[in-house]
C-alpha cells in the first residue's frame, strides 16, 4: 500500500487545500492529511478544530485519514509507513522553502520522497492567512473555504 502524507497547518482549510488532497487521493492508496501541533504559528483554530473542518471537508474521499502530529515531520511518516509527501506549490517563492525542506527531509529518512502538485490556476493566490484576513474585516469567503465548513469558519474568524 502506497500511504502519503498530506502535512499543514490548514488554519483554516481552504478550497486550495481541497484540491490537493483530492489529487493526492487519486495518486496514493491512502493519504494521511496530518495536521502539523505549532503554537508558534498562534493557530485561530485548535488542532482538534482543524481535524474536524477536514473530516467534513473531505468525508467523500475514502482513503483519506486526517491525524495530528508534532516534532519531526520524517518520524511521523516513518511511524505511518508513508512513503510520500505531498506539497502543493503556488509560486516560486513556496518552491524554494519546499525544496529545502524536502532536502533535509531526504538525508534524515532516505525512502521518503516528496512529491509536489502545482495547485490549480483557481487557488493560486489562496492561502489561510488571506482567507482569515479577508474574514475577519467582514469580506466574503465563500469562493475560498469548502461549503459544508463555511459558517463555521466565518463564525470563528469574525467574532475574535
């Protein structure tokens, strides 16, 4: 069985998101979308929040698990016998922190490959900091964030 990982912080999850894990689902016998534990990044959701906003959000892809992890991302995928991960790109600048990251990743667990789809020209301005900055001044989201969580993460990110 094939098993990649999926990792993010995914605060909150996007349609950009969505379209890469739908991808990697058609590629992979399973994908573990594995939502990265970093106080530092001061998450507006909690990573249980997040797990579930991808459960709903995913529900119709069937090899598609959503966990959490912390530390490193090799061990993780190690302790889930993956043998990928998967990253969407936007621009060049995602290309070169990716590239670094999939270096390190490489010397420090040799069979863990990364794999990189190019997002769709739909999202390739679409990040998680633009959607809460979009929100939290009372703009509409709804091209960005999957339907079934919309109201959730309005709810959330206009009443901080």
């Amino acid at each position: 069985m094939k098993i990649a990982i999926c990792p993010g912080s995914f605060d909150p999850v996007t349609l950009g998101h969505l379209d890469i894990i739908e991808r990697a689902s058609g590629l992979f016998d399973k994908v573990i979308v594995a939502v990265l534990c970093n106080m530092d990044k001061n998450p507006n959701f909690t990573v249980e929040e997040r797990m579930e906003l991808l459960r709903e959000t995913t529900a119709h892809l069937s090899n598609v698990e959503i966990d959490s992890f912390g530390g490193l991302l090799v061990d993780y995928a190690k302790s889930k016998g993956a043998v990928a991960v998967v990253k969407g790109l936007r621009a060049v600048s995602d290309f070169e922190y990716e590239f670094q990251m999939s270096m390190i990743n490489k010397k420090l667990y040799g069979e863990l490959e990364t794999v990189y789809l190019n997002t769709s020209q739909d999202y390739m301005y679409l990040s998680s900091s633009v959607v809460k900055q979009i929100a939290s001044l009372g703009g509409d989201i709804s091209n960005f964030v999957p339907e079934a969580i919309h109201a959730k993460i309005v709810d959330r990110l206009t009443n901080m």
